[in-house]
C-alpha cells in the first residue's frame, strides 16, 4: 500500500493545510473529478508522477517524504512478493 503519511506530517509540522497543496500545485478544489489533494490524502487516491514531481518541486522534498510503501500483511505472509 502507498501512505501519504509522510506529507501528512510535513504539512501538520510547518502548519500547512491541505489546501496549501492545493493552490500551490495548481490542482483545484475540485480537479479530476474529486476533491483534489484532499481526497487524495484522506481516501489514498493515486497521483500522477507530474504531480508527485510537482509537490517534491513546491515542498522542496524527495518522494520519500511525500509518500512511503507500506507492505501488504498477506504479502509477507504468504511470499507473493517480488523480493
């Protein structure tokens, strides 16, 4: 599973909103048929990599802080992994 957990916390920690995403990427409050960032971080949407290469661009941050993978519990479980 991807998490946006990582831009979560960046945002809470420099007193941001989710709206701050929203105007500085330029993806309004009603983008793609959704609410743009914010239903992408409350419901785990998916992103373009233009996005992600967006966000990193206005945050100043790499991927990693932005979004982390979390491995599936019946992935480790049952070896269906590709590592």
């Amino acid at each position: 599973m991807i998490s946006y957990q990582p831009i979560r916390d960046w945002l809470n920690e420099h007193g941001h909103s989710v709206y701050y995403i929203n105007q500085k990427i330029g993806m309004t409050y009603y983008s793609r048929g959704f609410a743009g960032f914010y239903k992408v971080l409350n419901d785990n949407y998916f992103i373009s990599f233009d996005t992600l290469d967006k966000i990193c661009k206005v945050t100043g941050l790499p991927v990693s802080k932005i979004v982390e993978f979390i491995p599936d519990t019946d992935e480790k479980e049952s070896g269906t992994s590709f590592s």
